[in-house]
C-alpha cells in the first residue's frame, strides 16, 4: 500500500515553462507514480486556466486549490515587517487555506514542502515525515541584491528581508526531518546552522525531452547568443545585466564576426 504524501507548493506546478515550475512539475510527477499524493497549492494568475490539464497529466489522491494574488508592494512590505516575517511568507498567507487543508493533514504520512515560504502551513505537532524542498537559499540571493543596490532606503529595505528569510529559513531547516537542495545552497543553509545529516542533494531538473532534439551543427550556424530566462525573477535579471556590463564586450573582442 502506498503512503499518502501531502505536496504544498505556493502556484500549480503546471505549465512548466519557468525555472521553479518545471522542477515542482518534475517533483510531483515522480512522486505521484510513488506514493497516494494530495495536492495543496494556490491559484495565481492565470493558473485556473491550466488546471484541467494539470490533471489530465497527472494522477492525483486529492486536490485543494485557493486563488491568492498578494503583489509585493511598500505597504505589504511594511505589514510583514510588523510581523516579523519575510515579505514572501506574507504574500503566501492565507488562514482559508490553512483551514482547507486540515483533512489532508489527518490522513498524510509525509508532507513535501515546495519552497520555503510553505512551510508555515506545517503543524508543530505533525508526527509524520517533514521534507522541505529548498528549490534556492532564498536568503543569500536577498543579501547579493542589497550589496547592489545603491538607492539607501532600497538597500535597507532588502538587508531586511535579507535578515528575517535567513531566520525563517535557519528555523524550518531545523524543524525539517529531510532538506533538499542542490549543492552550493546546502553548503550556504549548513553556514547558517542547518544540520548537514538532513540534507539530500537535488539539481534544477530541465525537461528531458530535450535530449531527443538533433544534434547542433555548430559549425554551420552563425555566431549568435541566446539567453533562456524569465525575467520576472530577480536573480535572472541580475545574471543577464552582469553579463551585459561584463562578459559581453569581452566576448566581442575575443570572437571575430564572419
């Protein structure tokens, strides 16, 4: 008989065509085919448009789906911080589904915690397996962009969420019974005195199907880049202004046009 495994995600790990995504999609499709799996997530933009397909491909136990669209703005900024909490565990707060999702606790054996901001709807007193997901040091990445930022009250602003994810994240790796995450972000979590026996290294899955595609026939293509990102996430806009402002003119001198 198979265990039944509740997996929290903050969106519906469907479609997979972002980073995060695909590996929530990757994740709950393995787990599927191995234990009875329940779904608990939110609905964010135009995620309800993809449900129906989401479960055409997927085998589900059970299901529980809340739409929540919290922006990250000043003001929802200054309400976390009078809370004491990361902005992003703010924007994923919802008592009606914390409420929605107390019959999945009852029968659960294992509850997948898919990104830290998640891990709020865990009990204190579940007794079943706690697996917690850490698809990135959520921390670090806050840390780097307030190192960056020149505009002092921005900068301010981000050390701060900096601080409270850093102490969110040192508390649930912690409570946690197994910690995923790929490797340079365990060595960063085991820094800040997450235990290393929790941890299981994972990778950033891509979409295998891609193996199958022809080869590239680099000698009679042109030469070009192309940059695969979505730049709704902060680190990727990062990582392609850096390039711009420091690999790209190196790139042109080294590589003589055709």
């Amino acid at each position: 008989m198979k265990k039944k495994l509740l997996f929290l995600t903050p969106q519906l790990p469907y479609p997979p065509v972002s980073g995060g995504v695909i590996k929530s999609w990757k994740l709950i499709e393995f787990l599927s085919e191995k234990y009875e799996v329940y779904l608990a997530c939110f609905l964010k933009n135009n995620d309800k448009e993809h449900v129906e397909e989401f479960h055409a491909k997927i085998s589900l136990f059970g299901s529980f789906y809340i739409p929540l669209n919290i922006p990250r703005t000043p003001f929802n900024l200054i309400k976390s911080n009078l809370q004491a909490i990361p902005l992003n565990l703010y924007r994923n707060k919802c008592s009606k589904f914390k409420g929605g999702i107390q019959n999945a606790l009852m029968f659960a054996d294992i509850i997948f915690v898919d990104h830290y901001e998640m891990y709020q709807y865990v009990p204190k007193e579940f007794l079943g397996k706690k697996v917690l997901h850490q698809h990135n040091c959520e921390y670090l990445m806050w840390d780097r962009f307030a190192a960056l930022e020149k505009n002092a009250i921005k900068k301010l602003a981000l050390t701060n969420q900096a601080f409270w994810i850093k102490r969110y994240e040192k508390k649930i790796c912690k409570h946690a019974d197994i910690v995923l995450a790929a490797p340079n972000d365990e060595e960063e979590l085991i820094k800040i005195g997450a235990n290393p026996k929790k941890f299981r290294e994972t990778f950033h899955l891509g979409d295998e199907s891609l193996l199958d595609l022809p080869e590239l026939q680099f000698l009679k293509t042109e030469n070009s880049i192309f940059y695969c990102g979505t730049l709704t996430w902060e680190a990727n806009v990062d990582g392609l202004i850096w390039f711009i402002n420091s690999g790209w003119e190196a790139i042109k001198r080294k590589v003589s046009r055709p």
